[in-house]
C-alpha cells in the first residue's frame, strides 16, 4: 500500500506558520518512517498565510532529502502552462526525479481574484481550460526524447533534431510552440497527481493522470469506477493509483481495519499546519504505519514514479 502524506503550509489567520526548520524535520521523518510522498499545498479559501511559495519549498526539501517524493500544488489560473512545465521539469533535475505536480480541478474564487479574474471562472470553461493546460504540459515533458542532448563540442552539435519535438499547440485557451529549454525529467516525466475532481473530471482523470486523490467517502465504489475509466482509456489498471483522502489519524487501529482489504491503492493522509500535529503524527502514527506494513519498508528504486510503481505517464 502507497503512502502520501499531504501538508497544507498555509496557517490560519491568527496563527504562527511553520517554519522551514519544522517542514523540514517533518518530512525527513515521514522519509525515514517510508512515505512514498509529501503534498506540499499552501492555497485556502479563507484567509491564511504562509510565507512559502509551494514550488519553491520543494527545491529546498530536495536539498535535505534523499529518497521521498516531493509534490506541489500549483493552479492552472495562477501560472502559464509553459513556465509551470519548464518549473517542475527543473525541480525534477534538482531532485534526481522525484518531483510531481498536483493539479486540482477545483476553482477557488480567491485564486482568481488575484490573477485578472475578479470574477471567476465559469465552470465549464474552467474545465476545459484546465484540461488544455495539463495537457500542454504533459505534451512539453516529451519534447525531449532520452538520449536527444548530445553535448558534442567536436562536432558541435547540442542536441539531435530528430528527438526534439515542438509541440506547436493552438488551442481554446493557450498557443506554445515548446519545446521546454530544459532537459528530459530523471524519471522520464514529472508525476502528475490530480484531485478535487467532478463526475465530469472522471474521464480525464483516468486518461491522463499518475495518482488520483479522492475522499474516503464511497471510496470503493470511486476507486473501481476509476480503474474501469482507465481501461476504457486504453491504460493497464496499475499505471494509474488511486490514493484515499483521510484527516490524520491519532492511531494506526483505525486505518489498517477500513483500508486493510484494498479499496484503493493506498492513503493520503492530510496534515493541517500545526507544529504540535505533525509533531504527534511524525512521532506515533508514522512508525506504527509502517510496523503494520501500511508504510514501505525500503524504497523501490530511486525515482517517484520507481517508489509508487508507476510507467512513463498518461495517455499521449
């Protein structure tokens, strides 16, 4: 069983944020005690704070990190999908491949507020926009093939033109031409995490995304749901994992009795931005998760995409 620990940075209003010393000590912890990943998300719907922008927080948890998976939320209202792409391919870099990208699907109206839309989105467009969006993004982590980058100072050659691929996209909502000024990811593309979706998300969810995070409610029922949509994309069912939400626990009893007969593929546990929390859960929960086999033992390979057993990404 997958297990992420999901942290949200952004402190409510009134209340002292975490400081990096105490994001980094916690996710060394959740490290040692064999997480496969640690969701950084530093965006609310009611006032808060944090002084952490969440892509710039993971290049220095890779600094002091040497085998979790670091994932951040970032929207697609707040960046351009080419910036967003070439930011989390340099993350990936830095990290040796251990980045991935938490795309929600859900608007939040204050994000807009901030970025030239006072208004919002309507919710249609919203998704469609979106869609395009990871769709760009994906499409400018394959511009590079492998082995494209020759580095040939003799016969000066950069790169082989043949296995540099532009994108060219026109689109509703966006036109990139790619490709990215950044090599090919370590773990050929950045792990594309997606949540907050509707019934209308689902399709797309199953086609393109890495990992899915749902709620626990009716979690069965969503997990199998998805795994059907998956085949029907033409995907195998284990090419895409599907992690169920669930506020930190105090003890390990609970989780291992509801989700020890496999409704999903393994559990993402939300962590509020409380110094004492993930003092208690880093300390207790974390070492009883993984002496009851909820947690991995050893980390499969080097890469994010090696520890959740994962191929080279969604539908192309």
């Amino acid at each position: 069983m997958h297990l992420a620990v999901s942290l949200d940075i952004a402190a409510a209003t009134g209340q002292a944020g975490l400081t990096f010393t105490e994001i980094a000590g916690f996710v060394r912890k959740a490290e040692v005690a064999g997480a496969d990943m640690v969701l950084i998300s530093d965006s609310a719907d009611a006032p808060s704070s944090s002084p952490f922008e969440a892509t710039t927080l993971l290049a220095a948890l890779a600094m002091v990190t040497d085998r979790i998976g670091l994932v951040a939320s970032a929207s697609t209202l707040a960046h351009q999908p080419y910036n967003l792409a070439r930011r989390f391919a340099s993350l990936d870099i830095i990290s040796h491949g251990r980045i991935g990208w938490n795309a929600t699907m859900r608007q939040n109206p204050r994000e807009a507020a901030n970025f030239s839309r006072p208004e919002g989105i309507a919710d249609d467009d919203f998704r469609r926009r979106a869609e395009e969006f990871i769709g760009i993004v994906q499409g400018l982590w394959r511009g590079w093939d492998a082995d494209a980058l020759l580095f040939d100072k003799a016969a000066g050659r950069f790169h082989d033109p043949e296995k540099m691929h532009l994108l060219d996209h026109k689109g509703e909502f966006f036109s990139v031409r790619g490709p990215l000024n950044v090599a090919r990811s370590p773990q050929d593309m950045p792990v594309l995490v997606m949540s907050g979706l509707a019934a209308a998300d689902l399709d797309f969810g199953a086609r393109v995304a890495d990992v899915i995070l749902i709620e626990a409610e009716d979690a069965k029922a969503t997990y199998d749901d998805l795994k059907r949509r998956a085949v029907a994309a033409g995907r195998e069912p284990d090419t895409m994992k599907v992690l169920v939400t669930v506020a930190a626990p105090q003890f390990a009893d609970g989780l291992q009795s509801r989700f020890g007969s496999k409704p999903c593929d393994g559990l993402n546990i939300a962590l509020p931005a409380d110094v004492f929390a993930l003092g208690d859960f880093a300390d207790r929960v974390l070492p009883e998760l993984r002496r009851r086999g909820l947690a991995r033992s050893t980390y499969a390979g080097a890469t994010l995409r090696d520890h959740l057993g994962l191929g080279v990404g969604g539908a192309k």
